[in-house]
C-alpha cells in the first residue's frame, strides 16, 4: 500500500456535522480517497468486514460504545489497519489511553483542517507500513532461522555419516594393508628360494647346463626379481599408505649419497649406452635425513630416467636451493610427459602408456611412493617436461629434518595417497 494509490477511509462519527467537517478538509487533502461513513461502533465493524481499508478516523464518543473499546476489539482480532482517533479539546488523557489500547495516532476536533488531517493520516499510514515491514522482516527472520537449523540438523547428521564411513574405509584401508602386507611377505619367502635356485642352476655346480636350460633359468630369474620387485613396491606402498612408516633423522653427506646411488645405477645406463653425469654443487654437503628413504627416492627417479629414455643423457644435479634447504634434480632427454598426464603421474597405478604394447615394464607405482617418501622428508617435489625432449623431476629437501612435527607430516604424507588405491 502506497499513498499514490487509492485511499480508502473509514469515518466513524455519529455527528453529521463532524463527518461533513473531516469530508470537507478532506477535500482540499493532497491525496485521491474514497469514503465510507459509519455512525457508531456496529457499523464500523461491519464496514470493516466487507472492505478492508487504509485508515480509520474514529470519534471517541460513540452511541454504542467508545474508541477505546472498539479498537481494543479491533486489535484483539487482529485488525492493525491504522486508527486515527479525534478526541474533544483538551482531552489529553483519553489520547494517552487510546494511544495505549493501539490507536496510530489522535487529532483533536477542533484542529481539523486539510492539511493536519493528510499529514496525521500520511503519517499513521506510514508508521502503519513500517510495522507491517517489521512484522514481515521479523516473520523472514524467522522463516531463515527455522531453515538454517535445519540445514544445520541436516549438515550434522552428513558430518555424522562421513565420519562413520571414514571409519569404516580406515577399518576397510587398514585390513587392506594388513593382507597386502601378509601376503608380500609369504610371497617373498618363496620368490626369493625360486630365485637362488636358479642362480644354482646358472651356476653350474650342479650339473653344466645347455644353453637353452641356461636361458630358461635365466628367465626365471629375471621374471622372479620383477616380481619381487613388484611386491617390495607394493609392501612399501601399503606401508606408506597405512602410515607404518618409520623415519629417521641423522647426518647424511648428501654428495656422497647421491654419487653412490647414481653409481649404483650407471650399468642400466650402460646397457642403454646413455650417459650418466652427476653434478654436486653443494658447498655444506652435511643434512640431516632419512638416507635409506632419500636413496630409494633417487633409485626410482633416476632409473625412471633412464627407462624412459632411448638416447642422449640424465643428468643429477645436486645444489642449494635456500639456506635451509636443498635441491636434487633429476634431467632426462627422454621420451618426456604431455601437460595433460603431468599431474596424473604421482598417482598409484598412473602409467602414461597403458596399452598392453607398452615398450616399458613397471607397476605405475613408483612415483607414488616417490612423491610419499618425499612428503615424509618435509621435502616436495615437481616436474618440468616437454613431450619429445625430456622431463626434470626436482625433489626439494629440508636440511634438517624435523621428527618433532614428524607425524603431522606423515599423515600429510598419507592423505597424498590417492584413494585410487584404496
Ligand atoms: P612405472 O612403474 O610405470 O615407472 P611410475 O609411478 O614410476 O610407474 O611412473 C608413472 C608414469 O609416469 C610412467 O609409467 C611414465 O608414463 C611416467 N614417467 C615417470 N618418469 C618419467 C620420465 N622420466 N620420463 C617420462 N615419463 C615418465
């Protein structure tokens, strides 16, 4: 409701002469309206009940009745339209009354004229608007604060369920690891029997073998160490997964560790006639850190160089990246990885070829572990490839390996884990 619409106004007055004095400064009013006239209390309700108004003009002294009463009435059924009451001169307490029972406003009689009548109803209308738009705010108050708690019941009861399903996953994870760790251990026990009886054999101790027998048992031994090595990656992987895997800290010459691993690893180059060139600079060579995790770190960076790559050379490089921390990259001139498998690659089972032609053996697991491992030195690790020219893998380390924060850092190193796995 606005005061550019309509008015509709209800007088109640029992006076002819009163109603004719409001219709006529009424008139001269700033506003269009429409009137309807009522003698006493009756009959007001009953306009009231047909029509719904804008505002009510009511006398005090009614035949049936008085303002009072009727808009105690009134406003005990829920009629809010608003009450305008005009009072005799000088009566003060009976505005202060009917202010009380609910009216908008009081004018008294004799002070009726066009101007005070449109600015007490524009006023009383307004007010009146002003409450409805508490009420309503009030009421959307409501409304919103009924729906955010069940929206908050409802975020409750989901937090509940994914709590207990991620209980249930670590009970379904932890029997997981528990069988892949049992059975690469029963495994292992008889790989490694296969293994060394083959190596007998080869031998010759036993009986010189022909050539074809020499290469069947060749073959055994071959396919018996993938599959040892297989299994010692998925046991390090479930280890790993599982948060069962201890760290140490002690002081390491990084060089010297770097150097013996990539020696170790020079006959793979070799067979491949790929050179292998190592670069230490590094003035503090002392860190301290896990050796035995950061040696399998560069075992499997460095042999991923060199199976991924037919030609030319990796390089290692070992050097200082900050003051506290060090930096070990691993330069191929292989095959290289597309932008879109870059960030697939750390991923358990992630192999970039999958096809069953694929030219290079491997688990997909490598890598996974790699990046875990390094998670578990507080270090990280990134890589750089341009598809046809080669990849770089940067692993950075900490100097100093912080066991206090330690198993923030193993859980860190878990949750890295993807739930492919799981
Ligand atoms: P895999 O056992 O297959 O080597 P990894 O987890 O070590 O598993 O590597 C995952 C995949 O990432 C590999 O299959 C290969 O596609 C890609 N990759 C890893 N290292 C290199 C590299 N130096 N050059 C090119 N591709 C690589």
């Amino acid at each position: 409701m606005s005061l550019e619409t309509h008015l509709n106004l209800l007088i109640v007055d029992d006076d002819d002469v009163d109603r004719m004095a409001v219709r006529r400064a009424l008139k001269n009013a700033d506003f269009p309206f429409r009137i309807t006239e009522a003698c006493d209390c009756s009959s007001a309700t009953e306009a009231l009940e047909q029509q719904t108004f804008h505002c009510m003009l009511l006398d005090y002294l009614l035949p049936d009745g008085n303002a009072l009463s009727l808009i105690q009435t009134l406003r005990k059924e829920g009629q809010n339209l608003p009450i305008v009451v005009l009072t005799g001169q000088g009566d003060e307490q009976v505005a202060v009354e009917v202010m009380k029972a609910g009216a908008s406003d009081y004018l008294a009689k004799a002070k009726v004229s066009p101007t005070q009548l449109s600015k007490i109803i524009q006023g009383a209308i307004r007010l009146y608007e002003a409450e409805i738009q508490v009420v309503q705010t009030n009421r959307l108050l409501r409304e919103t604060n009924e729906r955010l708690k069940v929206k908050t019941r409802q975020l409750e009861q989901q937090r509940q369920q994914i709590h207990s399903q991620n209980l249930q996953l670590m009970k379904a994870s932890q029997l997981k690891s528990q069988f892949l760790a049992t059975m690469s251990h029963e495994i292992r026990t008889p790989m490694n029997a296969i293994m060394g009886f083959s190596q007998i054999l080869m031998q010759g101790n036993k009986g010189k073998l022909t050539d074809s027998q020499h290469s069947m048992a060749q073959r055994i031994f071959d396919n018996s160490s993938n599959l040892l090595g297989l299994l010692n990656k998925l046991l390090d992987f479930s280890k790993l997964e599982s948060g069962r895997s201890e760290v140490m800290s002690a002081p390491v010459n990084v060089a010297k560790l770097v150097l013996a691993t990539t020696e170790e690893l020079r006959s793979l180059a070799d067979q491949k006639h790929l050179k292998l060139i190592t670069k230490i600079q590094l003035e503090d060579k002392k860190i301290e850190t896990d050796a035995d995790r950061l040696r399998q770190i560069l075992v499997n960076l460095v042999s991923n160089a060199i199976k991924f790559t037919e030609s030319g050379q990796i390089e290692v490089q070992l050097s200082e990246e900050t003051e506290d921390r060090v930096a070990i990259a691993i330069q191929d001139t292989g095959i290289g990885i597309a932008p879109q498998h870059r960030d697939h690659i750390f991923e358990a089972f992630c192999q970039v070829d999958q096809t069953t032609t694929r030219q290079q053996a491997g688990t997909g697991l490598g890598l996974a572990i790699t990046r875990s491992l390094v998670e578990l030195l507080q270090g990280e690790i990134q890589v750089e490839s341009t598809l046809g020219s080669g990849s770089t893998f940067l692993v950075i380390l900490p100097r100093y390996l912080d066991l206090a924060t330690d198993q923030d850092f193993k859980e860190a190193a878990v949750s890295a884990i993807p739930s492919s796995f799981i």
